[in-house]
C-alpha cells in the first residue's frame, strides 16, 4: 500500500510510499483523513508519528492528475482541507518526520501538525504561484514569521532545514541517517505520559491559538479556485508539467 498504519508502543506510524515523488491524487489525499482519525482516536494510542519513505517527505498533490481532471479539484482541494483538519483536530500529539523536500501540501501537514523532525537535507517550500494555485500560507504561519511566510510564497523559494530551526518551525535537525531513530525517540517520551493528560493538553493548545488556522485555509482555497479559473494558471500547470519549470510572464 502506498500509505501504511502501524502501532507500537503507543506510538501509530503513518507512512508515505507513493512513488515518485509521494505526490498525491485525490483519491489519496481523500484517504488519509479517516486514517489519522482513526488513529488519533485508538486508546492504544498516544502520539502519531507522520514521515515518509522515498525521495522527499511529500509533494503536494499531483498537478498531472488536475491536467487531465480538472473537474476533480474540488474534490482535491477537499482532500487537503480535511487531512489538514484531522492531524490538527486530532486527539493526541502529531509528529511529523521530514527529509528533502516539502512542498504545496507537505506544509499543510507540517504546519497542522504539533512537532517536526527534520533531517539536514529537508527544505520547506509553497511554489504554488509557480503552479497556478494558491494556498498553503495558513499552515505555514503555524511555523514561521508573517514576513517569512510572504517571502516564500512570493518567491516560490525554499527554506532549510536549518533556518526553519532557527525561526523555531523545527524541534530538531537531525542527520538524515538517523531521522527515524530520532524521531521514534523523541516520541516515545511523548508516548510515555498520560493519554488522559495529551489529549486534554492537546485541546487546551489548540483553543489558545490566536487564529483559526482551518477558516483560513478555507479562505485561501476560495482563492485557489479563482486563480485556477485563470489563463495564466493553465499556463503555469503546463510549463511545470511539460518542463517542470516556472512559466515565463
């Protein structure tokens, strides 16, 4: 299967493996709510650990799949609003366990989740105007500074690993080679405590928060399907399909 579940030692493990790139389609993204809330929701269960095999941690969605399906990016944009909401609404503490990239939907995963591992190689990046889309920033200003986020998404860069632990978006950066012992340890102390105590922590967390991260992404994906609508979106989703490139303007 190309996402798994696993329990051990109070501790679920999502895992990516959809190769190439772990790039989701609707139909994945559609999936992975149920699964993070049926998880989040199992007594056996303290902590989920959120990381990935393969090339790079996630993607995004996979812009192929809207070429040829424009009709299913509702059903995309959905997909992303709902994974997003489960990993923050979840019960108990996410952690999320990333290396190389981290793209579009990647964030959202990140930014919604309550702790990230990074490997050394990892880099945090919304190219979504290089892709005829919006979105993304929501999440992102969970993890880093208001300027920070505009920089990036403004300019479709990245951010190292290194400097998102600086600006405090990553507990730790870790040696690549060691990302999955790290991160496994570092939630087994999660693991360790009251489930009891977690989630009312986790619910008391999430209602301090100055801003409602899920009615701002709301907002930002009514913004994502005025920008589809748009000539100059088409012209982006073809030159990164054809030549995997920005468009020129």
């Amino acid at each position: 299967m190309p996402i798994t579940v696993s329990i051990q030692d109070r501790i679920a493990e999502i895992v990516f493996d959809v190769p190439p790139v772990n790039a989701f389609d609707s139909a994945t993204w559609n999936s992975l709510p149920d699964m993070i809330t049926e998880a989040g929701h199992n007594p056996d269960v303290n902590v989920i650990l959120i990381r990935a095999e393969g090339r790079g941690f996630c993607g995004g969605v996979d812009i192929k799949e809207m070429q040829a399906h424009p009709e299913r990016i509702p059903l995309l944009n959905r997909g992303n609003f709902l994974t997003f909401q489960a990993i923050r609404a979840c019960p108990v503490p996410v952690v999320a366990a990333v290396h190389k990239f981290v793209i579009g939907g990647g964030i959202g995963i990140c930014g919604a989740s309550d702790t990230i591992i990074a490997a050394e190689d990892a880099f945090f990046s919304l190219p979504e105007i290089d892709r005829g889309a919006m979105g993304g920033a929501s999440h992102m200003s969970r993890m880093l500074p208001l300027h920070k986020v505009r920089a990036a998404f403004f300019t479709g860069g990245n951010i190292p690993a290194q400097e998102a632990y600086r600006l405090g978006a990553v507990e730790k950066v870790v040696a690549p080679e060691s990302l999955v012992e790290e991160a496994r340890a570092f939630c087994a102390v999660i693991a360790s405590k009251s489930r009891t105590a977690l989630v009312i922590a986790k619910e008391a967390l999430n209602g301090i928060e100055a801003t409602d991260v899920d009615r701002n992404y709301r907002w930002e994906q009514g913004f994502t399907l005025e920008m589809y609508m748009h000539e100059d979106s088409q012209k982006a989703r073809d030159a990164f399909v054809e030549t995997g490139k920005a468009a020129k303007f």
